[in-house]
C-alpha cells in the first residue's frame, strides 16, 4: 500500500500535496497566457489532436515554448512548425494570427510575423496621432 508520501507523481497515483501544487514551467506558461488581457488558455492544451494550440490572446492563436531545463540559454523555432501554426489560426473563426510565447529562463518573448507586427506598429501610430489631434481640440 503506497502513502501519500510514498506516491510518484506518475498518472494514478497519489501524490503529495507539494507535488500537486508544483507547476511544470510550460503549465505555469500557460496558466499566464490566459491571464493577460485579452487572453484565453486552450482547452485540453496538449491533451488532445483537435485542440488547437495553447491559448488565444486577442487575433492571436498562440503556441507556448519554454525549455524545462533551467541551463538551457536558447530555442529553436522550425519554420514548418511556424506554418502549422499559422494554417490552424487560419482555420479557427473569425481567422487568427500565428503567434509563439517564448520562455527562455526569464526572457519571455512573443515571435509574430514581420508584416503584422509592422501593420500593427503602424496602425498603433496613425491611433496615438489620431488621440493627440483630439486631445489638443479638445484643449482650444
């Protein structure tokens, strides 16, 4: 008869309640994804085919990466790996954007596509200027 001291953390088995509480870094990853703004944690995320991905932040159909060995200083993004991503954004309505959420020990990047991040720095732009016009109206 196993203890709950005794158990593994293997699927089944009792575990301790420290073991339980301790999150793997790509589940803490994921946890966070779905506490920004604007984000949503995928359901069944890496459980099963048909769910896509790991999570949504806003237009952004996002794929989570981190390395669980803390020594490791790099990852490494596969282009086809990128395009599957961005053919299943594609598919999930009103139509996602491809994005990947980046953890490398406490670097933690977001890696979008050069023609929308420049789309959306520029619209960011034409909006900021937009609000100062209003803004100094308002102030005549």
């Amino acid at each position: 008869m196993q203890t709950e001291h005794s158990a593994s953390s293997s699927k089944g088995e009792l575990q301790t309640p420290w073991a339980r509480a301790r999150k793997t870094r790509h589940e803490a990853q994921e946890a966070r994804l779905g506490d920004l703004p604007g984000g949503s944690r995928g359901v069944n995320s890496g459980r099963l085919w048909r769910w896509k991905r790991d999570g949504q932040i806003r237009r952004f159909l996002v794929e989570c990466r981190t390395n669980e060995k803390p020594t490791t200083r790099s990852y490494r993004i596969e282009y086809d790996e990128f395009q599957q991503i961005r053919q299943e954004a594609a598919m999930v309505p009103p139509g996602l954007l491809p994005a990947m959420q980046i953890d490398i020990l406490d670097l933690k990047l977001m890696v979008i596509d050069l023609d929308v991040f420049i789309d959306r720095e520029e619209r960011l732009i034409y909006l900021e200027a937009q609000l100062e016009a209003l803004q100094a109206k308002e102030l005549r």
